[in-house]
C-alpha cells in the first residue's frame, strides 16, 4: 500500500503545475467572458444590482459602480489568471468579489451552508467555481507555466 501511495503522490505531485495550469486557462477565460458581459451590458447589470433590494436581499450600494468594479475585476482577472501574471493577488481580489456577490445575491445561500441545512444552493451558484479556483490559486500558486514563475522564481518555486 505504501508503493501504491508513493507512486501516486509522485504522479500527482507531477501533474500538479499542468492541473493548475488547466484550471487557471479554463476558468481564467470564463472570467474574461463574464467581466466582458458585465462591462457591455452595464444598464442590465445595474439594474440586476438595483432590484436585489426587491427580493429581500443586501442591496448593493452604488451598483452602477459596482457593475465597473466587478466587470472589471472579473475581465482583468481572467486575463491575469489566463497568464499566471501576479497570480496570488488577483486570486485575492476575486475572493473579495465574489464574496461581495454572496453577500449580495446569493446571501440566502450562505446562510445555508452556514446552518448545514442546504449546501447545494451554493455550490450551485454561478459565482462558486469562480470562488474555488481563486481559492485554489491563493493557495497553491499558478503552477510552472506561469509567468510569475519567472519574475518571482522563488516564490512560484513551490507551486
């Protein structure tokens, strides 16, 4: 059982900077894509924003402005996340993000998963691959094919 583990740790261990590598492409673009719909359907998002304080939700201050923060956060983060350029922050910034858009539009489901009573709402949400693979990248670096690995060579060393 021993070799069977040290065999799969080897294997995983090398397949760890082209799983994030995947990742970071695969959602990096899905990010672009979303701060891209964000930024050119400004008037819809707003109101989208607007009407959250009709349901009964945490309503969103400014959200016009909101609407360029998180489009643009969400846009230049994909893109930078696509590159693996400055990795550890931006990942820090999404977090911040979509935290906010929990505690907006998705707050009922938070205080789900808070009381264990219903986590699938929130991993359901829109917003939750893009909260995982922020959280994925804080913790775990961009991988080898990143571009922080070069200028940051030995803080990117490790992952």
């Amino acid at each position: 059982m021993k070799k069977l583990h040290d065999l799969l740790a080897a294997v995983g261990g090398n397949l760890q900077s082209l799983a994030l590598l995947l990742v970071r492409l695969a959602w990096g673009f899905q990010l672009y894509e979303s701060g891209v719909g964000h930024l050119t359907h400004v008037e819809k998002t707003t109101q989208f924003f607007e009407g959250l304080k009709f349901f009964g939700r945490f309503p969103m201050p400014a959200p016009a402005l909101n609407v360029y923060i998180s489009g643009g956060t969400e846009l230049a983060g994909g893109i930078l996340l696509m590159l693996g350029l400055f990795s550890r922050p931006i990942a820090l910034l999404l977090l911040i993000n979509f935290g906010v858009a929990y505690a907006t539009a998705g707050w009922s489901e938070v205080a789900e998963i808070i009381h264990l009573h219903s986590p699938d709402d929130f991993i359901n949400d829109a917003a939750f691959p893009f909260l995982v693979v922020s959280l994925l990248v804080l913790a775990f670096g961009p991988g080898k094919a990143a571009i922080d690995r070069l200028i940051f060579q030995k803080s990117a060393s490790g992952g």
